[in-house]
C-alpha cells in the first residue's frame, strides 16, 4: 500500500497579472493544495483561479475568515496590486482596526505599506512566503538572454540605468530607470514601467533611439532591502514590446530578483525585435 | 554738459521662453546694450530680440563671430534649449572641432554637457554671466506668495519632494519631483516639467488629489552644484495651472534659485486656483 503524504495547504491572495496564476500552478507541481483568495479590482475575472473567494482589499477580517476556513498554515502574495485611496476603502471591522496603522505606514512609502500589510496575517498567525520561493524557476537567469548581444555603448548604459535604478530604490522611489547614451531619460515611480516606457516613446527622436538603430537601456531592480516577499519586478512580452517601441536596445534586470513570465514567447519576441535581454547581479551594480 | 559713460555691451543668446525677452529688459533697464543671437529651433520666431541674427546651435563658429561683431565682452545665456541630437547636427567648422569634446562630455550629462559648451566661450575670450545676475529680481523670494497657505500635511509633502528632488539633482537626473501623502508620484528626467505634471493627472484619483480635494506638492530644485550660469528652475502661469490639474495643493521652490516668471499673473492664477507657492532654503533642505 502506498504511503499517503497529506498534501501542504497554500493560501494564494491573488493580485493583477499573469503571476498568480504561474504560481498556483507551480505550487501543484510541487504537491500543493493552492486556495485562491481574489482580489476584486486587480485578479483577473477570468482564471483558474477565479472561482476561489472574492474580497475587496478593505476586507481584511474576509480575507483572514477565508484563509482559516481553507486550513492554510502558509500563504503567499502574488500579483499586482495598486495602492488604494484609504479614504474610500469599503472596511470590514478587522479592516476597520488595523487601517489606521497601515494607512500611516503608507506614508513612509510603498515598503513600510506592504511590511503593514504583511504584519496583519504574520499577527494572525500564518507564515508567508514569497513567490519566489515557490515559482523559483521564473526567476531570472545571470547574463545574456536570447541571441541579441550588446554593445559597448550598451552595456555602459546599462550599467548606469542599474546604478540609477539602485539609487532611487534606495529612495523608495521606484523600480527602474532609462538611459541612453549616457543620458537619463526617464525615472520610475507611481506611474509604473509601461508608462514610463511610453513617455520614453514620446520623446525628441534626438534624445532616444528607433526601431532602426535602437540606444538605451531599461534597467529594473527590486528596491535594496524592499519586502521581497509581495512586490519583485516582473518582465513579460509587453515590456519588451513597449521598450522596443520606444526605441531601446536592450532591458537589464536582476539575477535571481525579477520574474520572466511566459519566457520563451518574450526571448522569441525580443530576438525578432533586435533587442538584447541581460541579468545583472544586484551586488555588482555600483 | 552731461558726463556720458559708454553702456555696457552684452551679447545675449536666446533659447525658448520667456526668460530672455525678461533678462533682455531688464538688461536694459540696467543701462546695458543688448546684442541678441538667437537659437533655431528654440528662440521665440517672434519677439523684439527676433531681429538679431539668427544661428543653428552647431554654427559655434558663427556664434563666436557674431558676438565678436557685437563687441560684447560679457555674455549671458538664456532660456530652454532641449539636448541635441550630436549625429544630426549642421556644423560649421568650429563646430566641427569643438563638438568631439562636447558630445563626450555630453555622456556624462547634463551638467557636464553645458560645462563644456560654457567653456568653448570662455576660451574665446568672453566672460559668461548667469541670468540671475541681470534678473534677480525674478528670482523667487522666501516663504509663502500669495494667499493660499499650506496644511500640515502638504509642509510634510512639500519637504519630502523637496528631498527627493535634491537627491534625484545629485544623480544629475533633473530638477522635479511631485509626493502626495507621502509617496513619491513622479521624478522628472529628460522629459520636463509639464510631462510629468500631466503624467501626474493622468495618475488613478486614488493616488493623487483633485480640484476639489487638492494633494501633494510639486517641488522643483537646482541640482546641487549644477552649473548656474545656465540653467536654473523656472516657474510660470503654465506650471501652475498643470499643477493643478493635476490636483496639487501647490508648488515649492528654492528661494534665490528659481526664476518666477509673469509673477503677478501666476501669483493671481495660484489664489483663484487655490494652491499655494513657497520659497524653500536649499541648504534647510534634508
């Protein structure tokens, strides 16, 4: 007779994007029951995920009823989530009680926000993991994807997008940056990397490059000492579309810090479109 | 019979904007004779300095030769001039021979950028003066203009912007930023001022403030040790009706660095539009 091993219990607090859905599915390859909490304005209505539990981000008492009514010891964010506007947030009575505290923390920025967040459920007892733990084999490989290589002029962009990048993590800014012949064309912060892809597009063609001769890089590091369990930079297809269409050469990212998703169609998208993919050790960028 | 002292000459090249039409009057006023030479492609087509000769940037050559026809010996540069694209530009040949050197300096950025185009004329022989010089009194005075008085919240937003704003000048990435409630919404690059305030109205309501229920400030510094003779901050109608709406409370500034532009009209703009205007210390800031 076989040996039955009772399968872990994974709660999935599902955000925006194509990860949770990744990491629900790697989670079953490793023999996990996975338990969808949704949340409503940011998880896709239509996914394998969808027929688990719907909350508003308000509803924190919801959220942590559905968690224990699911049996989970261990839970995972996954997904993107925006920040809400506190002052009309729909609360339940758990949300009612522990908003004040995490609506203050927002103030010191987008970390002390999510270390808030994450305080509520450790406090409750569960253990969190990060996605990265479970869907390990999105993460990014070190040095060149694909079959584009950089230049000179490039790689000295790149390694300056990564320095700003760095330096205005250290800020809690943001994520990225954008540099061009040794020039910084663009910062991130709330308006997030497709936008700041497409203000990129919209510059002087004299700042930037084109589709026909393509300069500049853009560079995503996770913010130095962020919580690294609810918010890594993701890449996918459409940022190597939206950066090709803004005229760069190439996109830096973080070894063992960013999340490739669907990886194959973004490596096949990037070499038809001439663009170079490269991991960077976070240690080395200075 | 009446001594007559000889007026001082100043050669005037004349970007974008108001500001050179403004430093031109009161050059003026200052008893100085003013020999314009405006930029193609920048300078207003239309003003009273639009009858002097009219050069593309690349013409170094002659530049130098219509100052020198002039007989300034003191220079002033003024107004918006946007990086050029080196690979493009119509050099004659002086500007063939100092652009080497100025486009290497221009990888290194901005600052390092205008250092060496100052440099090429004071090699020639000018001295350079800076438009604070002759307009200091545009330059922005201390504490609160006009009526509208900033909330707690928006002094902590305003110094927080201002931090940011100095730390993103020290990267030599650009002179603005914007936090509301805290958070960081936007840092300005190569793309300006107005685009990041429009970024910033085009940010979700949740995030940010609205007509209504103003939020946030948009601080705008010097970089720290940028070259002052060149390009200092200014602040205009436009800016404050873009801050608007873009649901700002109001607009920070560094005190003796930045250049307030139709004062009366913006400080009539900001009361009607409700946001407040205040002058920073940059030294206080941190």
């Amino acid at each position: 007779m076989k040996k039955q091993t009772k399968p872990k219990h994974l709660g999935l607090i599902v955000g925006g994007g194509e990860l949770p859905q990744q990491v629900a599915k790697l989670a079953r390859q490793a023999g996990m029951m996975v338990y969808p909490v949704n949340l409503s304005g940011f998880a896709k209505t239509k996914s394998e995920l969808s027929n688990g539990p719907w909350r508003s981000i308000g509803q924190i008492g919801g959220i942590l009823e559905d968690l224990k009514d699911a049996d989970v010891s261990q839970i995972c964010f996954a997904g993107i989530v925006d920040r809400p506007n506190f002052s009309t947030l729909q609360l339940d009575e758990i949300g009612r009680q522990e908003m004040p505290r995490i609506s203050t923390a927002a103030q010191q920025g987008d970390d002390a926000l999510m270390r808030a967040v994450l305080s509520v459920f450790e406090n409750a007892g569960f253990d969190i993991i990060g996605p990265d733990e479970i869907a390990a084999s999105l993460l990014a490989p070190a040095g060149q994807l694909g079959t584009i290589e950089p230049n000179q002029q490039q790689i000295a962009d790149m390694n300056k997008a990564a320095q700003i990048a760095k330096a205005v993590g250290q800020l809690d800014i943001g994520q990225g940056a954008i540099v061009c012949r040794g020039v910084v064309l663009a910062v991130e912060a709330q308006e997030g990397t497709d936008a700041m892809l497409r203000r990129c597009a919209s510059l002087p063609k004299s700042m930037r490059g084109t589709r026909k001769e393509p300069a500049g890089v853009l560079v995503k590091t996770p913010k130095p000492g962020q919580e690294m369990r609810i918010d890594l930079p993701t890449i996918g297809v459409e940022t190597v579309q939206r950066a090709s269409e803004a005229g760069l050469a190439g996109i830096g990212f973080v070894t063992g810090q960013t999340f490739l998703l669907e990886r194959k169609a973004m490596l096949a998208q990037a070499d038809r479109l001439g663009l170079f993919l490269f991991g960077l050790n976070l240690q080395e960028i200075e």
